[in-house]
C-alpha cells in the first residue's frame, strides 16, 4: 500500500480499482444481455461491446500507468538509501 504521503499513487490506485470496477459493470450487463441500461433508453449491442472495448482500454491504461509509478517509486526508493556514516565517525577528524 502507498505510504500516506504519496498522493499520486493513491489516486493511482484508487483509479485502477475503478477500472476493474467499471470493466466488471460492463461486462455483466454485456453478458446478461441486457439492453436497458441506458438510463430510460435502449443501448444496442454494438455500443455495449464498444463500452466494454473503452472500458478494457482505460483499465489496460490504468495498470501501466500504475506499474510505471511503481517502479519509479522502487527505484528513486533505492537510490535514497545510499549508506552513510556512522554519526561517531564523522565527527572524527
């Protein structure tokens, strides 16, 4: 989990759970077929596969998007932790 300061990656985060959200939305409407979930309209199932096709896409997105940060975050993590001293032998002259 990202420490609290870390703004960006909780936003991060929280948009990919988003995503795995909606993509499960969409496909459960796809899969039972059913074509009113329009808010008062009909939804034909051309734009039902073209949802669930964006919906895909902006997951696919959000977990590269995430993975990237991740990374970054691993690696300028590693590099911060260079060692140094100890408090006694900079104090030697």
């Amino acid at each position: 989990m990202p420490e609290k300061a870390d703004g960006p990656a909780r936003v991060r985060l929280v948009g990919l759970w988003a995503s795995i959200v909606a993509v499960a939305a969409v496909s459960v409407t796809v899969v039972a077929d059913n074509h009113r979930a329009g808010f008062g309209r009909v939804v034909p199932r051309e734009e039902q596969m073209a949802l669930l096709l964006i919906a895909v896409l902006l997951f696919i997105i959000q977990v590269i998007a995430y993975l990237i940060s991740r990374t970054r975050r691993a690696s300028t993590r590693a590099t911060a932790r260079t060692p140094s001293a100890a408090p006694s032998a900079k104090n030697r002259p």
